[in-house]
C-alpha cells in the first residue's frame, strides 16, 4: 500500500503573522484517486492545496511527490498542474493557444514540432467535446466552455496529479451537476490523480473516491463518502456533511443512550458509562408514527416542500428536530418519531480533536 | 430615452467646441485670402517635408525611448505594495501639476552653454562641457521629459490589474519568469503599451514649444512650430496653417489606427 502513496503531506503548519491557517495537517494521497479537500471558507483547504502546488510555502512541516520532498521545488517544475477558480484562461490567446500553451513551453530534446501539438490539443478538446472551437476567442465561450478550455489547459502535459480549486464554482446547478460526472469520467479515464477542493459537500459526496473534511486549519475527518456520510467523527463533520439533528445524550453503557431522560437501545459501543455524548440522527432517518409508537413525540411546527421530499419540523420537549418524509404531516399535527438503532450515530462531544 | 437626453449637454459641448472649429479649420485649408475654394494651400506643401520628417523623427525616437524608459518604471511599480505604489503613482504625476511652460523654461537653466547647472558642474570638476542646447538631442530629452509620465501611468494601470491567477497558471503549466513575462505578462498589457505610444507620440509629434524653446527653431523646427507661425509669427497665413494640421490630424489618425490594428490583432502576436 505505501508504495503507491503519491503525494504525502507530514505535519504541514501555515501561519500568517501571527494567525493559523493550517495546524499540522498529515496526509497522504494515492495514485490515481479522487481526493476532495471539504470544508467552509477560510478552513484551509485552498491552502493545503497551493502548497501543493508550490504557490505558496509552508511555514513548517514537508510535502513529498513520490517519495520526495518537494518544498523547494518552483511550481513549473513540479509534476502536477491546476485548474484555477476563475479559470484564469489566457484572454490575448484562443481556445487552440491556451491547450497549447503547456506544450509549446517545451525546450530542446523535449520540444514538440507542430504536427505533435496539433494532435495532443485536438485529443484534448475532443475530450472535453470542444472540438472545432479551435479558433474561438476565449471571451467568446460560456462559462462551462471556458471551464473544460481550463480543464484541458492542465492536462495536455499529462500531469500525474491534477490539482483543482473549485472549478465549478461559478456554474449554475444543471451545469455544476453535468461537469461533476464529466470530471469524474475524465479522472477515471486518464488515470491521473485529483485533489479538489470545494465547500459543496454534496459535490464532495458524489464525486470522491477519498474526502478530507477540514475546519479552521485542522484534519476533521478522512474516509469515503460512505464513511464520512454514516459514520461522521464529530458533530462538525456530521453538520457540514448534509443536515443533521444533533443532540445531547449520555452513554449509559455499550448500546444504550440516554436522550430527554429515556434510554434508547443503539449500536454504539467503547464509550465511557455515562459519558456525555453528541447523537447525531439524519432527517432521512427519522420515520413519523403515530404519537404512541414513536420513541419521541411531538407537534410539527413547519412544512416545506423541497421536491423529492417534505421538510418538516417537529417540536419535542424543546428540540426542534428535522425530518425529510415523503408523506406530508401538516403544521399542528402531533406526531411520533421513530429511529432505528443503527441510525442513531454517537460521538464524542466535539471540541476534542480527532486523529487520522 | 433617459440615456439620450442625458447626452444633450455633450452633444452641446461637441458642437461648440468640436464641429464648429473643425470646420473653421477645414474651410481656412481649401480657401485663400478671400475666402474663394482653392488647393494651393496644399500645392506647396512639399516645401516643408523636411520639417515634417524631422518632427516625425524625433517623436518617434522619444516615443520609443519613452517606452524603454515607461515599461520597466510602470513594471516595478506594480510589483510594490500597494502603499508604496501610491507614493510613486503620486510622484510620478507630481511634475504634470507644475506649468508645462516653466518646466520647459527650467531645461533651458539646466542646459544653457555659458552658465547652465549642468556645465557649471562640469567645469567645477574640470570636466569639459557639452554643447546640448539649440540642438535636436536637446528636443528628444525635452520631449522625454514631458511626456514620460503618459507612457507610466497607462502601462502601470494595466500591469496592476492583471490577474495574478494567470500568472500563477503560465507558471504552473511549467513556464519559467522569463517566459511567463514574453508569453503572458508583456501580450496582456499591449493594450496599456498602445495608450501609453499614442498619448506620447500625439502630442510629441505637434509639439511647437519644446522644439522653440530647447531647440532653437530655426533649422531644427519642428511641423508644431511651422503651424504656430502660420497663425501667430511673421509668416502669417492662417490657411496654410489649417491646411498643415489638417495633414498633420489625418497622418495621426492613421498612426493610431495602426496601432489599434495592432492591439486587436494581439491574439497569440508577440510568440
């Protein structure tokens, strides 16, 4: 397994003054993976990966690019290219000029002739289904186009890691959702590794072989979607990653936890007797029931329509607690909550760091 | 509706001060003395080609020495920060806001032969000094000095703006400092270059001032001063007069038409 690590981060620290953006980040990244970098603005994601990419360097710790430490090494001379947030297209070039670019850059033994450059470009812009647009100005393309312009732009040279800030930002939904499956198509098909980051968790979740969610400059949680999704490590992972009910409750012993003075039967075990925990409960997961079946109950203080689900709120004892159904209950209904006992995910009480 | 009316008052502006005296001058060039249509004024111009080739000589070389001198000063500056860049914007445009005329007036001390700043150095530190005044070389740097600040300005506001993201990705896709500024940096600001060229070269090229002052008129008269003459000097002619501004307005059209030309043709240009 470690011989194919091909970027390996060890306790990577940045700061600012007297300001810390990144604490001790370890991290490793595998050949030919997906890797998303998650979290909200300003918790270093964007960060960790300009150091990569050798925009920026670390205040401490080492990067390594196949087994070799790479934090001297100048950006155009490291393996890897980037797909810069806005594109960052070269607007005095066109759309054949800007692919090119990488190529003609190429001096002495590697210098390619025309036919060459030619060929790889339109290999490129066939990838991404823009061929013919050859001659086109750049400001003359949408901003899907000039996104797979930018896209392309970074892989002619055939990177081994691609690195990707963002890209889709700027797209509207149907777009950002159409780019998702091309991107993750283009990875599977060229072979080469991505780290991308963005703040859109549901991006994250669908494109991701690997998720790294970060918050204020540390490692919260690395795991698949799976894992990340059903098993978050905290309340702030199980919060940023989709909606969640989070509540207080106390481990009563292994399988059984305590939530509003009642002890409910859980899957949960390793904590401390009487341990107080955070219980997360997904709004997919609570099922509605008559008032005397349910587990908890309570009066629905709110309905939304979302499209493939009801939005609903439900007031119980004070907890306002989320739930996505299918079935409508009106605003005033008392109803019960159900949860099975897998669903109920309990965590240490947040504040504590977690580790790899 | 509400766009047009509130172009009326320019419109006015235009009128009063554009049209009408472009007509003005268009009628003084095809009219003589009594104010019958002729040509003549355009018979003899080939009289004075020398003058006009010396002007475009010299506009061209301070034009060009201004750009050498512009690009780097506009380039460093936008490398500062953003403080120390205000500083220099400030100083740079600092000598604009003293009087053309007096400035002009104080090359003159620094020049003059007999007992100018510069020779008065030389010769306290017995050097021998230089004859630049009355000379052609005097009028170059008279220009220069002029009008350096019209090249900075432009090709530093456009140096400033650029997007370092692109910067960032020419060095990403393996490009060296040398070839991110010939491939990158130096085609995206053309547009600023070309401003800078023309807001030199105008008003170098009809410049009548520099050229009596520095140069001594004369055998290094420039086509301003052939103009200024025709109006206001012995010469008196106000209709070869409009009739050589009319030539000397086309030739500048056409100039910068070309270089226009130039900047839309950029794409991929400079390799």
């Amino acid at each position: 397994m470690e011989n194919n690590i091909i970027i390996d981060l060890k306790n990577i620290s940045m700061e600012y003054g007297n300001e810390k953006v990144l604490d001790n980040i370890n991290l490793y990244i595998r050949d030919k993976e997906f890797v998303t970098l998650l979290g909200p603005s300003g918790c270093g994601k964007t960060t960790t990966l300009r150091i990569i990419g050798g925009f920026i360097n670390q205040t401490s710790g080492n990067v390594y690019f196949e087994g070799k430490e790479i934090s001297k090494v100048p950006p155009y001379k490291r393996q890897l290219n980037t797909v810069f947030q806005k594109y960052a297209l070269f607007s005095h070039l066109n759309v054949f000029e800007n692919v090119a670019f990488g190529l003609r850059l190429k001096k002495g033994k590697e210098k390619l002739d025309e036919k060459v450059i030619k060929e790889k470009v339109s290999e490129m812009l066939k990838l991404v289904n823009l061929s013919g647009y050859e001659k086109r100005d750049i400001n003359s393309l949408s901003g899907g186009q000039q996104q797979r312009v930018a896209i392309v732009r970074a892989l002619v040279n055939h990177p081994k890691v691609l690195l990707l800030d963002e890209p889709l930002g700027a797209l509207d939904l149907k777009l950002r959702k159409d780019m998702q499956t091309e991107l993750k198509k283009i990875q599977q098909r060229l072979g080469i590794t991505f780290i991308y980051v963005t703040h859109d968790q549901e991006e994250a979740l669908s494109m991701s072989d690997t998720i790294v969610v970060m918050n204020e400059g540390k490692i919260q949680q690395i795991g698949t979607p799976q894992d990340i999704y059903n098993e978050p490590k905290n309340a702030f992972v199980a919060d940023f990653i989709g909606e969640s009910n989070i509540l207080d409750g106390i481990m009563k012993k292994d399988c059984l936890v305590n939530i509003f003075g009642q002890d409910i039967e859980c899957v949960d075990v390793g904590f401390e007797e009487n341990e107080s925990v955070d219980v997360v409960i997904r709004p997919e997961d609570i099922i509605i029931t008559s008032p005397e079946e349910g587990i908890f109950s309570g009066t629905v203080t709110s309905l939304t329509f979302k499209g493939v689900h009801f939005e609903m709120v439900i007031q119980c004892d004070g907890f306002e607690f989320l739930a996505h159904n299918t079935i409508a209950s009106q605003p005033g209904e008392k109803i019960g909550l159900k949860v099975k006992p897998f669903d109920f995910h309990i965590m240490k009480k947040s504040k504590k760091e977690c580790e790899k | 509706m509400k766009s047009k009316s509130l172009s009326i008052p320019f419109l006015i502006w235009a009128v009063i001060f554009i049209i009408i005296p472009m007509i003005f001058i268009i009628a003084f060039a095809f009219t003589d003395d009594n104010f019958n249509f002729t040509f003549d004024n355009f018979n003899h111009l080939n009289r004075y080609l020398p003058v006009f080739l010396r002007s475009l000589k010299l506009s061209i070389i301070s034009t060009v020495i201004c750009l050498a001198l512009g690009y780097p000063v506009g380039y460093i500056i936008s490398k500062m920060s953003p403080k120390v860049q205000n500083v220099f914007v400030l100083l740079t445009m600092l000598p604009m806001w003293m009087n053309f005329l007096l400035r002009t007036y104080s090359w003159i001390k620094i020049l003059n032969t007999e007992s100018g700043v510069l020779n008065t150095i030389l010769s306290a530190l017995n050097l021998p000094t230089i004859d630049i005044m009355d000379t052609q070389f005097a009028i170059v740097l008279g220009m220069i000095y002029n009008f350096l600040p019209f090249m900075i300005l432009p090709i530093y506001s456009v140096l400033t703006k650029m997007d370092e993201k692109v910067i960032e990705a020419a060095k990403d896709l393996g490009a060296n400092n040398v070839q991110v500024f010939f491939k990158v940096v130096l085609p995206l600001s053309v547009p600023g270059i070309i401003t800078g060229l023309t807001m030199v070269f105008v008003p170098a090229i009809s410049t009548f001032i520099i050229s009596k002052l520095l140069g001594g008129g004369g055998a290094n008269m420039l086509i301003g001063d052939l103009i200024d003459m025709q109006f206001l000097g012995n010469a008196y002619n106000p209709h070869l007069g409009s009739a050589i501004s009319l030539i000397l307005m086309v030739f500048i059209l056409i100039s910068m038409g070309v270089m226009r030309k130039f900047d839309s043709d950029e794409a991929g240009g400079i390799m």
